[in-house]
C-alpha cells in the first residue's frame, strides 16, 4: 500500500512561477493515492488556471475566502479539518512572511491559522530573496514552529540567475510528504553525511589515503533515510552502492569533500561525519609520474582543512555527529575531540587490525556532553540504526531546549 492511501492532503498554491509544477504535483500526489484538494491564492491564479488544478484533483479549487456560496460548501475551518496535512507550493517569500505574521487575509492563510495537522511548505523564490535576512528570521520562526520546510533547491532559476530558491520537483516534494507520515524518529530533518576515504594526489598515479570503506557511513545514511531523513551522502571514493532515497555526491580529495559539504550545509539540520579524511595533503602534485630513483624521496605535506571543526564554527552550525578512530585511550581522546570541535555527540571506537575499518561488524561508544552510551560488536547496519535512534533523541532534546530558550527570550523582549 501507498504511504500516503487515503491521505487528505491540502495542496496550497501562492503566487509564483513555480505554480505551474503544482499541476504535476497534484497527479503524483494522487498516484500515491492521496485525496487532493487544492486553495489558490489570487496570484496563483494569474500563473495556473484552477480548471488546470481542478482537472487534475478532481476537486473544486477553493480560492475565495469571502465568497459565501463557496464557504457554505466547504469553508476554510472544515478544510483545515478536512486535510491530514497541508502542503504549500510553492511558498512564495510574501507568502512565508505572511505565514509567520498569523494572518488570515485570504483563503489559504486562513486555512494554514486554523490547521492542527503537520503543515509543509516547498519555498521557491529568486537566490537573493531567499538570502535576504528577512526571509531567513522567518523560515527559522517557521521551524521553530514545527513547520516543516521542504528545499529550496539550488539551481537555475526562471529569472535568468543560478542559486537557491527553486522550488524542489515534484516528486521529491511527495517522496518528503511521504517521509512526514512515516513515524520516522527524523522525519522531514535534513541529514548531510560524510563517508569513505579521501585520496590525496601525490602524481597522475599515486595517492595517499587510508583503510575506511565507507561501510558506517553508508550504513548511517541509510538508518537516517529510513528514519525518515532528506538525506545527502559526500562520499570518497568507496565499492558500495548508494543506499536508496540518499542524494549522492562524489568526490576525491578533502579539498573537494569540504566544498561539497560547506555548499550544502545551510540547509542541513544534522551533520554526520563520518568521512575518514586525510589530515594532509602534498604539498605539490605532479603533473608527471614521478620516476624512481636511486636516492631516498621525501614528500613535503600540508593539512587539509577540518571539515567538521569548519562546520561547527559556522554562526548557526547544525546539530553535529564526529566520529573518533582510535587506537587507545578511547574515552579521553573522544572527550577531547568532543569539546575541541563543539560537537554535539561523538561516536568513538577502537581501530587496529581486523577492527573498526574494512570489516562488517564494529562496537561504538558515544559521548556527549553529560552522558554516554555503549552499543557492542554487531553488525554495522544494526549499529547504524541504533546510533541514529540515539541522535534523534539526543537532536529532539536540543530542539526542544532551544525553542523554550527562544521563547524565553521572546518573552523578555
Ligand atoms: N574530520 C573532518 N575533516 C578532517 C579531519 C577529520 O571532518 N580534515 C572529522 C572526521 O570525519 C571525524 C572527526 O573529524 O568525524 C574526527 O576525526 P579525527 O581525524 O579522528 O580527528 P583529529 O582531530 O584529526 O585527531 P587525530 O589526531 O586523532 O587524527
């Protein structure tokens, strides 16, 4: 059965050039079996035709707040009741502001007021309106309120520019309602992910790297997915497949990994590194394979940067999982580790022959600030899922202490 069969989802449609991907959203929608209704704003109005909607929901399209023979047939307050979710997409940035203000001044802000259910919005706006710190004050108000907030992606945009804002496509916005109705303990969260190696390049040839296989990592990605994550992958180069509904992106070296992650990290709720980076690099890559000779070589190596100690100094890092390889002393360096990077929790285990690396199985001990917890040798898909378990109660107890911070501060203000 499909997960959203027999689901009432509220399809709410603002005024932007997106609107026109709404029409495929309604019919994939009910492919999943949902029953659509759909509430135009006026604008929404000027880029897709209700009939178009209406076709495609087999539904009225409710657009008039005010029109009296509409509200006798279903007014805004039993279309909030009617609906098991409501999604808006798109969600315009004016739509957001008004979304965040309370109001009530058309059909679909007064429906989104008076709904008790999970309420989704898909943003889609040019890069520099999704960047103005406006938008940003509100979409972390709309969080902070449980409104889930699916994309934007980051793209070519109708206006000509390249940049966040696009609205996400279709089907990944029902593959993301899906996740919202599955009671994954990381539902609707977005989860990036680092795995595997890194190589370094020393010549066209040869590289420096290490013995990870990407197998946690991987296993972790998919544990967070079926939690009901939006999961990205960066991996090195590993032998395992993509583990499936996980964006992948590959990469080589540490250099690249770092770009990868810090050009996704804005729009990540939880960062999991769980890469085995190389701490340095060659100083100098060859262009051409370096011929052997008689004497003794001696390579000259610089550090990579950091990539989790980069995301956890950013202004409003995500909730944060590292992981710590070592080979003695596993509490102490951990717990270093730990405070040194501003880590929310670390994953520690002991590495050495046939242990930590290559092999299937593996033992974790995780730290966090006040606690700990120790999961023993079992298989690292098993582990994977435990660990993720733990996160999402350790992410909801942070979530939940920052929001009554924020409200305590919004009450003092
Ligand atoms: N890490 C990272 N970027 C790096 C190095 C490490 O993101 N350049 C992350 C790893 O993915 C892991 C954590 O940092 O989650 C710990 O890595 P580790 O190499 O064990 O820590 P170091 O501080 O480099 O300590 P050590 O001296 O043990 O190598």
């Amino acid at each position: 059965m499909n997960t959203l069969s027999g689901k009432h989802i509220l399809l709410g449609v603002s005024g932007g050039i997106a609107a026109y991907k709404s029409a495929d959203l309604v019919r994939r929608l009910r492919e999943q079996g949902a029953e659509v209704r759909v509430v135009m704003t006026a604008a929404a109005r000027e880029f897709i035709t209700p009939l178009t909607l209406q076709a495609l929901s087999g539904q009225p399209v409710h657009s008039d707040l005010l029109d009296p023979r509409a509200e006798a047939a279903m007014g805004h307050i039993e279309l909030a009741r009617w609906a098991d979710a409501l999604l808006v997409a798109p969600a315009t940035a004016d739509f957001m502001a008004r979304l965040v203000q309370g109001r009530a001044d058309d059909l679909l802000a007064a429906v989104c007021l008076a709904c008790e259910v999970p309420l989704a919005v898909a943003p889609a706006m040019n890069r520099a309106m999704w960047q103005q710190s406006a938008t940003r004050d509100n979409l972390a108000n709309l969080r902070a309120r449980r409104v889930h907030v699916l994309g934007p992606d980051t793209g070519s945009q109708a206006c000509g520019e390249t940049g966040p804002g696009r609205m996400l496509e279709p089907g990944d916005l029902v593959r993301l309602l899906c996740g919202m109705f599955q009671e994954g303990a990381l539902a609707g969260r977005r989860v990036l992910v680092t795995a595997g190696p890194t190589r370094e390049p020393i010549d066209p040839v040869r590289y420096i790297s290490n013995r990870s296989s990407g197998k946690m990592g991987y296993a972790v990605a998919r544990a967070a997915a079926e939690a009901g994550a939006r999961v990205t992958l960066v991996s090195g180069p590993v032998a395992l497949a993509l583990p499936e509904r996980v964006n992948g992106i590959q990469v080589e070296t540490a250099e690249q990994m770092y770009a990868a992650v810090m050009g996704h990290i804005a729009d990540t709720d939880i960062f999991i590194a769980a890469a085995a980076v190389a701490d340095y690099r060659p100083r100098d890559t060859a262009g051409q394979k370096i011929k052997k000779s008689a004497a003794d070589m001696t390579l000259a190596l610089e550090p990579n940067p950091d990539i989790l100690a980069a995301v956890t100094a950013l202004p409003e890092p995500p909730f944060t999982l590292g992981f710590a390889a070592e080979t003695g002393a596993l509490e102490t360096n951990a717990r270093h580790k730990l405070r040194a990077k501003s880590l929310d929790m670390i994953a520690a285990n002991l590495v050495g022959p046939g242990q930590g690396f290559e092999v299937d199985d593996n033992a974790l001990q995780v730290f966090w600030d006040g606690g700990s917890q120790q999961f023993g040798l079992t298989r690292k898909t098993h582990l994977a899922r435990q660990l993720v378990a733990l996160l999402a109660q350790r992410y909801q107890a942070r979530y939940n202490k920052d929001t009554v911070v924020k409200l305590h501060a919004q009450d003092s203000a």
